[in-house]
C-alpha cells in the first residue's frame, strides 16, 4: 500500500510528469501487445505451412553419413514412421562462364515432397505430372538463371 500511496502523490504533484508516464506506459503495454500478436501469427502461418515448406513431416540431417544402425534406431524410436527417403544436400559454388555463386545443391529422390510439390514455368508439376530429372540435367529456381546469367538449356 506504501508504494501505490507514493506513486499516487508523485503523479499528483506533478501534471507533466503524469502525463508522460502514463503515454509511456499505454506505448509499452501496446508495444507488448503488438509484439504477442506478431508472434501468434508467426506460429500459427509456420504451423500451417511447415509440412509444405520441409516437404516432410521430420528431417534427420548430418554432416556425415548416416549410418545404417542409425537409420534403424530411428525407426526404432519412430514405430509409426510410415515411409522415408534418403537425400543429399550440400552447398557448393556453382559457376557459368560469367559468373559464380555460392548455392545448396539438393538431390531429389523419387518419392520427395511428402507434401506439397514443385510447379514448373510450363504449368507441370512435380510429384504428379514430371519425372524427376534426366542425367546431366538440373531443376533450378528462376533467380538462379538470372543470377549466373545463364538460358534455358544452357
């Protein structure tokens, strides 16, 4: 009671005081406010769209290989595992004859994404309608043929 007794004097005595930390105060509580409410849209727009975004329900990733036994003590822990794939991904400097960049490359195996897929400029989509790629030929975002300045089929 002591302290609500000496909060009420100050800002009784003082007007501009008062004033200033009560607008200081309504801004803190609204800046709080704001930023839980970013934070729930975050989460719930990641929620929605993780399995789309991952293409999978879970990703074991390692530097190094993954072993066979630790393949199996994961589908040990993992009874309900339904399916999975292997893949590869690394990130190397990728270069054409006027540019390079440093890019992930990522190998697809049949059988990825688990959920969601890749459209293609021409409408197809891959799982559905494309086979995966030919030897010696890659898939790549529209951004990375403009970034190594480079054509379609080059």
């Amino acid at each position: 009671m002591l302290v609500l007794e000496l909060v009420y004097k100050a800002l009784a005595r003082s007007k501009s005081f008062s004033l200033i930390f009560i607008v200081n105060f309504s801004l803190a509580i609204a800046a709080l406010s704001y930023l839980q409410f970013f934070k729930g849209s975050m989460e719930t727009s990641l929620d929605t769209r993780a399995k789309s975004l991952l293409g999978a329900d879970l990703v074991v990733s390692s530097r190094f290989p993954i072993t066979s036994k630790q393949e199996e003590d994961v589908k040990n822990k993992l009874p309900q595992l339904k399916g999975f794939t292997k893949g590869v991904s690394t990130v190397s400097m990728i270069a054409s004859k006027s540019r390079a960049r440093l890019m992930e490359v990522v190998k697809i195996n049949e059988g990825y994404p688990y959920y969601g897929g890749l459209v293609f400029r021409d409408k197809s989509i891959y799982p559905k309608g494309e086979a995966l790629p030919k030897a010696n030929e890659v898939w790549v975002y529209k951004e990375v043929l403009d970034l190594l300045d480079l054509k379609l089929g080059e």
